[in-house]
C-alpha cells in the first residue's frame, strides 16, 4: 500500500469507522506460528486487511472475507527472531475504518525440546535434594514438579547454551518418585516435559 493511499483512506475519508480491536496475540512476545485476531461489535465488515511489518519492510499483506471477527495464522517461517509489529483494519461500504496498530512486538527463537536429563530413568539417588538437570530453551524459567499430586520441587534458568541445573528445593520421599518439567516465560507456559522416575533411597 503507498503513503497516498493511506492518506486516502485514514484522512480524507469520512466518516472514518473506528478500528478493530486486537484479540491475539496477548503477549508483547510470540513463538514462531502464532495467530493474530482481531474483532469488531459494532458492525459487520465487508473485507477485512492485515499488513506485517519489520520495522518499515512489509512483509505480508492478507485479505480476510467480511464478518465480525478476522484470524490469521501467521507461518512459523515469516518473521525473523526480533522486532516486528503489525496493523489491521476493515472495510465497511463506503470507507474503511482507521488502523490498528498491534506496538511492538518480539519473535522469539523456536523453543528448543525440554527435556531431563538427569537424573535418568531408573537411577536410584541417596540425597534428599538432588541435583536435576536438561536441556531447555535458553532464558526460560523451568519449573520442576511431581508427576505424582503435582508438588512443586524447585526450578533454574536455562542458559544461553540450553542447558539447566537446579537442586531440588523440596526433599524428595524415600521410594520411586516421579518428576516432570515445564518452562515459563512472562505470561507464556510450555507443554509439559517427559517424564522421568527414579528411586530415593534414604538407607544409602
């Protein structure tokens, strides 16, 4: 779209529709393939328009049929890791509404796979608060629970090199125990680990 026409369309238009509000997503920061929504209850839009950016590159403009609400899934290979942001608005004969604009926003890296590496399955450890570690995505708190009533046992930062190490903050009960890790960042949550279970023998 050229500057004349969003002045065409932002200003010399009237009356002007008021824009969209912005549904998804949420958060200043997203995960490669993510959603954006927006949605409108005063009218029914005939044509909606969404235009990505980083910083003043477009990099996608979308068309979506008319209706209250717009979605569009935004491929996982369309915005770098970075800045980007985004605008929306819609058409409602004769003028289309003043844009949106979504701020800006952070891509952020594929999650890396969270996983426990040790202990291993099967091992049998003698400290009440043993040392667990893995593999995780590089800033992203991991959050160390029991499979088993769902206990917090303690948590660690992954490192810019993907690794994490945390000593358990809760005493583990002699006998087979069962822990599962997830990350979290800002407002965002991960899928839950696999599950790893080992035995606590408190007699060694």
């Amino acid at each position: 779209m050229t500057d004349n026409e969003d002045e065409v369309r932002n200003e010399d238009q009237h009356p002007l529709w008021d824009g969209p509000d912005i549904s998804a997503p949420t958060s200043s920061t997203v995960f490669p393939g993510f959603t954006i929504g927006a949605r409108t209850g005063i009218m029914n839009p005939d044509e909606w328009e969404l235009q990505i950016y980083s910083g003043s590159n477009m990099l996608k403009s979308v068309k979506g049929d008319g209706g209250r609400e717009f979605s569009y899934w935004v491929p996982a290979s369309l915005i770098s890791p970075g800045l980007f942001w985004f605008r929306i608005d819609y058409y409602k004969f004769p003028v289309w509404s003043r844009w949106t604009l979504s701020g800006d926003k952070t891509m952020l890296p594929a999650p890396i796979k969270l996983e426990i590496i040790s202990p291993v399955d099967g091992e049998i450890v003698t400290v009440a608060k043993p040392i667990v570690s893995g593999y995780g995505t590089p800033g992203w708190s991991v959050l160390l629970y029991s499979q088993i009533g769902g206990a917090y046992y303690g948590g660690a930062t992954v490192g810019s090199n993907g690794v994490w190490e945390a000593k358990l903050s809760k005493s583990l009960f002699p006998g087979k125990c069962t822990l599962i890790a997830r990350e979290s960042l800002n407002t965002q949550m991960s899928d839950y680990s696999k599950s790893i279970e080992f035995l606590f023998d408190d007699r060694k």
